[in-house]
C-alpha cells in the first residue's frame, strides 16, 4: 500500500493519490474529518519482513499493534512475497499472515484482509497462489475482504494501468480503483463503529 508509481522515464515516485489516501478522501467525504486513514506501507516489504521488524521496519509488530490508536488495520501482501528473490513459499506466507492476523486481533483491532492487483512481470507468476492464500486465510478466520485481483483483472486492457515493470501501477488510475473497493468494505466497519461510540 506504500504507493509507488514508475513513471514513463523508468523512475519511481511515491504517489500523492495513492489507495490510502484515495481511501481517506472517501471515507472523510461520508463520515467526516474525524476518519483518517494511516498509510505504514513501505516499498518492497513482506508480510514477514512487518512481523519482524526487517525489510526497512524499525519495530516488531507486536510491540507496534499494540500500542497502535488505529481501530482497523488493513494488509495489502502478496505481491513482493511472492518474488522468487524473496524465496517465501506460500505456505511460510499463510503461516505468517495468520501468525499477523492473530497478534493484529489480540491488540484488540478489526483485521480486514486485501487481495493484491494483478502484475503482468513474469518474475511474478506465482502471484494467484499467494492471492489464494489470503483469500482462504479471510475465509477460515471469517475476516472481511477485498477482492481486487479478479475483478482488475477483468478490466480492459488492465496491463495499461501498469508502468513498464509491469508492477507498479503507471499513474493514479489504479489506486482510485483499489480504494473504491477497500471503501465499499471498509465503510460498513466504520459505520458500525461509529454507531457504537
């Protein structure tokens, strides 16, 4: 969810549009400014690399959930898991997204899990199985979901929507689609919570 864009040049840029704060716009223009939506994605990270405070994490992320204000948490993995370099099977990802979900729910958080879009990179053609993964992981545990790689997927020409690396989206057009989809989720939950305040 870091948000990086490959530009026409090669070069990558951090997007000021990216799903997060597409997501938070939405979510403000329905609830107010009370709702915010914090982005700690970090380029090139991993589901395990969060667990572990590596891969640019400075904290575990038992000691960073718990003392976290956030009352949900959504994961956006599978992509850089799934890079043959990283050499994470999907298994080891199963294990250790439901070894995240479990410390993310006992800190006393709502877990909402989220597919990865599609990429179009070779390198990445494990992909389906890790999006497997996290759709049985949300199916077991009863946890809400976001569907993005299949209906991305059945978009017109979707590979347009990708930079040269065929992984990075190429613009904002992407991430306006993801947060599209994580609000019709997500804004349910957040109902609900402020029903209860």
């Amino acid at each position: 969810m870091h948000g990086t864009e490959q530009l026409p040049d090669g070069s990558y840029i951090i997007a000021s549009n990216s799903a997060p704060a597409d997501l938070q716009a939405l979510l403000q223009a329905t609830y107010g400014a009370t709702v915010t939506v914090t982005n700690n994605g970090l380029g090139g990270s991993t589901v395990a690399d969060r667990l572990q405070a590596s891969g640019g994490y400075s904290q575990w992320w038992k000691d960073y959930v718990a003392t976290d204000s956030a009352q949900i948490v959504i994961e956006n993995w599978g992509i850089n898991d799934s890079n043959p370099i990283v050499n994470e099977t999907p298994a080891q990802f199963e294990a250790d997204l439901l070894a995240w979900v479990q410390l993310t729910q006992q800190a006393g958080k709502i877990v909402v899990l989220e597919e990865p879009q599609p990429v179009c990179n070779p390198s990445f053609s494990a992909l389906p199985q890790y999006v497997q993964v996290v759709d049985n992981v949300a199916a077991q545990l009863g946890l809400p979901l976001v569907q993005q790689y299949q209906y991305i997927e059945s978009l017109p020409n979707w590979q347009s929507y990708l930079g040269a690396d065929c992984t990075h989206p190429a613009d904002d057009r992407l991430y306006q689609i993801k947060a599209q989809r994580e609000y019709a989720v997500l804004a349910p939950i957040v109902q609900s919570l402020r029903a209860g305040i």
